[in-house]
C-alpha cells in the first residue's frame, strides 16, 4: 500500500462498523471501527510501510473475530470449537489466538460457561447420562478437569436416575414383550449405556420397569378371567 498522509475517514453507507480511508485525497482500503481505534488512525497522520503492516494484521485479526461471532450465533462454543472452525476458514493461529482472546475479554467465550450450558441443556432437552455428556465435552476441548467440577456441581444420583427412567419409559414398548427379563434387561441396558448411564444407575432402572411389566400384565390376565 501507498505511504502517504491520511486525508479523510468516511464511514461506509452499508456498514456502518468500517471505514473507507484515503491516502493523499485517494481511496486506500476499507478498515473496521476496531482497527481504526487500536491503531489510532487518524487525519493527518501520516503512515509509514511499518503501519500498512500493523493495518493489514489487524484487519486479518478482525477478520477472524467476526467469522467467530458468526458462529457463535447459534449457540455458545467452546474454544476449541471456535478454533477449529478459524482454522477450516484457514486463518493462522497467531490470529486466532488474538480473535479468542477479544472474545474471552468480552465473556463471549468461557469453557466453564459453555460446559455448564452444555450439562444443562442436556438435562432439560436430551436426558443423557454423565460418562456420554463427559464425552461429548471431552471432544469439544473441555479440560477434564473443568468437566469434572461442572458435573459434580450440577448432578447428583437421584437426578441421574430420573434421566434414566425417562429414557428408559420412552423407549419401553419397544422391548414391553422380551419374554424374559434377561432379554429386557439386556436391550434395555444397552439402550442406557450407549446413553451414558452407569451400572448403579441403570440396575434399579431395569429391576423396576421389568416389575411393572409383570404387574401390569398380570392385571391383564385378571381381567380376562372376569370377562370369562
């Protein structure tokens, strides 16, 4: 880019977040509000090669901000999500780690916010087990540690197994007719492990749908008799 003396800063019709800057009465380039400020861009100032370099690295790094805000629209993320999203956008690590440190500041991003959101919402909306929303937090970045602290703060035993009787009654008509209860208790166990329940969660599960089977069907065959 052209060294020369900045001459007039006008704030683009369509964006209002950039600005179209002139060298020497001539269009230069666009730049964000951000970069202007952390630059300390002004009329006047005159701009060296060293300049246009800091200018073009913090558009770069602006760049990488908004993609990540972009993706955090949907739903909160964690760091790791984030960079590995910068990086499919091909952005280098020097920039994404400034990006995500922006962001952290701003409390945009925060891996012990995100977990607890993530342990809440499956709670509430995909009853799964600890070990599965361990895992899934696992492969999002989240340190074992933070995960940990999160999960021990917001379950306990008697909300675990209230998430495994309401998989566990959701899918019950589908195996209502194992004629044994190793049968049932084989399919039914499968179904709540490949959900993330443990064996002390899911063996009181199993012992009690299977008892209410039996019960109700033998009230069935009660009733046919009376019919009879």
């Amino acid at each position: 880019m052209p060294t020369g003396t900045i001459t007039m800063l006008e704030i683009q019709q369509r964006d209002h977040e950039r600005v179209n800057l002139y060298i020497d009465s001539v269009f230069a380039l666009g730049i964000s509000l951000r970069t202007l400020e952390q630059q300390g861009l002004y009329k006047g100032k005159v701009l060296s090669e060293a300049d246009w370099q800091a200018i073009a690295k913090a558009e770069e790094i602006d760049k990488a901000y908004n993609a990540a805000l972009v993706f955090l629209a949907a739903r909160p993320r964690s760091s790791q999500e984030i960079r590995t999203r910068l990086r499919q956008r091909e952005f280098p690590d020097e920039h994404i780690d400034f990006a995500l440190e922006k962001l952290a500041q701003l409390g945009l991003v925060n891996d012990e916010a995100f977990a607890r959101f993530w342990v809440e919402n499956r709670q509430q909306h995909r009853p799964k087990g600890a070990r599965a929303i361990q895992a899934e937090l696992s492969q999002k970045g989240v340190k074992r540690e933070l995960i940990s602290e999160v999960l021990h703060e917001l379950t306990d035993q008697d909300e675990e197994q209230e998430r495994a009787f309401s998989v566990a009654r959701t899918a019950l008509r589908r195996y209502a007719n194992e004629p044994t209860k190793m049968a049932f208790s084989r399919k039914m166990a499968g179904l709540l492990q490949r959900r993330g329940f443990g064996f002390d969660t899911i063996k009181p599960v199993l012992d009690q749908l299977w008892q209410e089977l039996q019960s109700n069907g033998e009230a069935d065959e009660t009733e046919a008799d009376d019919i009879d």
